[in-house]
C-alpha cells in the first residue's frame, strides 16, 4: 500500500497542528509540514519537540529544505494482534537463512570456522567470490552479513556471520526487507511502511512479549535478538575465541592472536 502526503505551509507558530491532531494521522498519510521564511528558523526547535512527545511517530526534520515529515508508526497493538505472524516470520528467516549459508559453503567448497563464520567468509573479500550466483541466488558478502536475493521472487535476506551457528539474527531493517520481500506472506496481515523504524518497534515489543530474546555475538559489544522458540545453539564469546586461538597458536608456534585480524580488520 503507497502512503498519501498531506502538506501543511507554515506561515506562523499558530499553524503548527496540535499533537491531537497529529497523533489521529492514520499510517496510511504522512504529514508534511512546510514553513515559510518568517518561521523557518523555528523548525528544529518544532522538529524537536514533536520528537519528544510523539514516541510512536517518525519526525524527519529536513537537513536542506525547510519541512519536517511526519509519519505514524506500527502500533503496540498492532503487533500484539500479528504476533503469532511476526514469530513465524522470524523462524522462516532463520531457517532461509541456514539452508542458504550451509548451500553457499558447500557450492564454494568453504571450510566453514563453526565457532566464528565470518573468519571463513571474510576470505570471500580478498577475490572475486565476494559477489556471485549460486542455484537461484544472488550473494553479497559484506560487513557483518552475507546478503542473499532468489532471482525469480526478489525475495531477501542478510544472514549474520558472527554468532557461531545462529543465523536467525533479526536486524530492524534487514527484517522487514524479507517480510515484504517473501511473496507467500502476501497481502500482510499488517503494513510495514518504515522498514527501519517499523522493524525496531516490532523487535522491540516482540522481545517484551517473550517471543524474541537478545544475545550475545562473537563480537565484543555487539549484541543480536533472535526468536525465542528456537533450538538453542552455542555462541563463544571473542574471549574465549581469542584463548582458544592463543592455546592453538602455542601449539604450532603461530605469532600471538589478534582478534582485530582474525575478523579482517587490521589493529
């Protein structure tokens, strides 16, 4: 569904909708407010305080021209209604994404570093096998993720590399790109119109719902929410990665463990 814009010029602080007005905006219309030269200096200021009283709305404030957009986004409720929905959408995601991770390492013959996969992957970087094709699949391999596209129902889905054998990462963006990229969920029972904003409102009160739940990544700092109702799999933590490299490197006489190098980046 394509969203309408109702545009509002601005010519003075008494024309600015009240936040009633604006929170009856259904997410179906975004609102455009346009403010003339008498008030544009005003517009961050505006920008700002809608920003801080409308939680459940996006407010784009404009770098260039002098307008702010503001769009409502999925409701609490919403996703309460459609939860059973957006948990099996999570369980497809992981499982897609575990079919295709597993076909890609045997299509290129890649010994798979179960504990750290991005190790194996980051060697895809370093010559032509970063982008390609394999049995119906367009892959990109690229920061955290290897990204796949079905060429016949441009259907898409970034599997994470960097949570040992959990490939059912649900990044905010990258998440509502496979919902409304996956022709057997159509129509949706509910309308994504903000992949990014709407993704972080679904994951969010998906996890308070009990039906997501966070973890830990291979990557210090780095964290991850995967469906709740999963089998449960093993992720090192880069400690212990980093000691079991050390304890290997004491064996074979190897120079001393760098994590920064081990995951592609020089330190």
């Amino acid at each position: 569904m394509n969203r309408t814009t109702d545009i509002i010029a601005i010519s003075s602080v008494e024309r600015i909708p009240t936040l009633e007005t604006v929170q009856a905006i259904p997410r179906e219309r975004i609102l455009k407010l346009v403010f003339e030269k008498g008030v544009q200096s005003q517009r961050e200021a505006v920008g700002q305080k809608l920003k801080n009283e409308l939680p459940g709305f996006q407010i784009g404030i404009h770098t260039i021209e002098p307008e702010i957009n503001i769009a409502k986004l999925i409701t609490d409720q919403e996703i309460e209604t459609n939860q059973a929905f957006f948990e099996q959408c999570a369980k497809d995601y992981r499982k897609l994404g575990e079919e295709l991770l597993f076909k890609l390492v045997d299509e290129l013959d890649l010994k798979l570093n179960k504990d750290f996969p991005m190790e194996t992957f980051n060697e895809l970087k370093c010559d032509k096998r970063q982008i390609g094709k394999i049995k119906g699949w367009r892959y990109f391999v690229h920061g955290f993720h290897c990204g796949f596209e079905n060429n016949e129902t441009g259907q898409l889905i970034e599997v994470p590399l960097v949570f040992g054998l959990e490939f059912g990462d649900l990044d905010p963006y990258f998440f509502s790109k496979f919902i409304k990229s996956t022709s057997n969920y159509r129509p949706l029972p509910v309308d994504i119109f903000e992949d990014y904003a709407d993704g972080v409102r679904i994951i969010e009160r998906m996890v308070s719902l009990g039906k997501f739940e966070r973890i830990c990544s291979n990557v210090g700092n780095h964290y991850g929410v995967v469906v709740a109702d999963r089998a449960k799999v093993g992720i090192k933590s880069y400690l212990e990665l980093e000691k079991m490299s050390q304890e290997q490197n004491k064996q074979i006489e190897r120079p001393k463990f760098n994590f920064w190098s081990f995951i592609g980046l020089k330190k």
